[in-house]
C-alpha cells in the first residue's frame, strides 16, 4: 500500500508541476514582480486547489452526479476566467525594474484554481487511481496532503524561476513578448484540456 503513495508522489509531481494555467500565472508573475509580491496570489491558488481537492474527494465519496449541461456551463465559465487572467497577464504593465505595481491578487489566485480544469483533472485522478478502498478516509487525507505539499514545492519553484529570469526580460520588447507567448499558452492548455 505504501508503493501506491510512493505511485501517486511521481504522478503528483508530474501533474503539478508541468505548465498549466496556475503555473504559468506564476511563474509570469515570478518574472514581472518577484516572490514575495506572488505570494497572495499563490496562496489564493493554493487555498482553491485544497477546497477543489476536498469537493473532487466528496464528489467521488458520494453518488451525486453531474449532468452533461452543468459540465457545459462550468466549461464556460472556466475558460471565461482563464482568458481574463490571460488577458491580465498579456497586458501586465511592463517593469523596467521592481516597483510598487501589484501582482494578482488572492481572490484571483483562489478563482484560477477553483475554475482551472487541469486542477479538476489533477484532483479526479490522483484521488480515483490511488485511492485504497479499505482505508477510504485516511488515503483520501494522505492524497491530499500529498498533492498540496507537491503544489507548494513545485508551484513554489515556478515563482523563483521566474524571479531568477526576470532580469532577462526587463527590456520593454522582451517582457511584453514573455507576458503575451505566457497567456497565449495558458488559453491553449486550457482549450486543449476541455476538448479531450
């Protein structure tokens, strides 16, 4: 039974710290404002992969089911919020070097992996696949705490990655170009995740 944690550390690991809408929001803002002016907005995204988490652990723990249009609409509401903060991303303000200019906020943070499909994904399957059926709760708590301690670690790495290049992208070209490949990849990821 331990071998299937160790199993759901790599996919967690794999899952979580490939690119998707939370790590490319963080780690862009890792490059326009540095660490610790990321740090509401990671804990925004922490705090809605852990409530995500807990609803994809209760929705498996029960029998509700989700009806085809619910699915649809929050589909579209998800993509809506993903294009908003791609678009927030693409016209961040370009920063010749750090000032008092904010990154994105908590409540964004909290929206962006509350409505971020690839979390939903992250969470279904880490919890299906590795899930022990004779310990229901306990792997359920273990799973959990597995993906919010890789989340922190390697989303974490994303912010300091980019406040490392940051300084490769003060020109005024380069950063507006960063910024606008970042979000143009974030809708993609996203797009490519909803129509599987």
């Amino acid at each position: 039974m331990i071998e299937k944690y160790y199993s759901a550390i790599v996919f967690c690991a794999i899952v979580l710290g490939t690119p998707g809408p939370a790590v490319i929001a963080l780690f862009s803002s890792g490059i326009n404002y540095g660490f610790y002016k990321t740090l509401p907005f990671f804990i925004g995204i922490l705090t809605g992969f852990l409530l995500n988490l807990t609803a994809c652990a209760l929705l498996i723990g029960s029998t509700f089911y989700i009806s085809r249009i619910l699915l649809f609409v929050f589909k579209i509401i998800s993509l809506g919020y993903i294009v908003y903060i791609s678009y927030k991303i693409a016209t961040s303000p370009i920063l010749l070097q750090k000032s008092s200019a904010r990154s994105l906020s908590f409540f964004q943070g909290f929206l962006l992996d509350l409505l971020n499909p690839k979390a939903y994904i992250a969470s279904f399957s880490s919890l299906s696949v590795f899930l022990i059926k004779t310990e229901f709760f306990i792997s359920i708590i273990i799973i959990i705490v597995i993906n919010m301690v890789i989340s922190i670690i390697l989303q974490g790495a994303w912010i300091i990655l980019g406040e490392r290049l940051g300084p490769l992208f003060r020109n005024s070209f380069y950063n507006r170009m960063i910024n606008i490949v970042l979000a143009l990849v974030m809708v993609f990821v996203v797009v490519a995740s909803l129509v599987r």
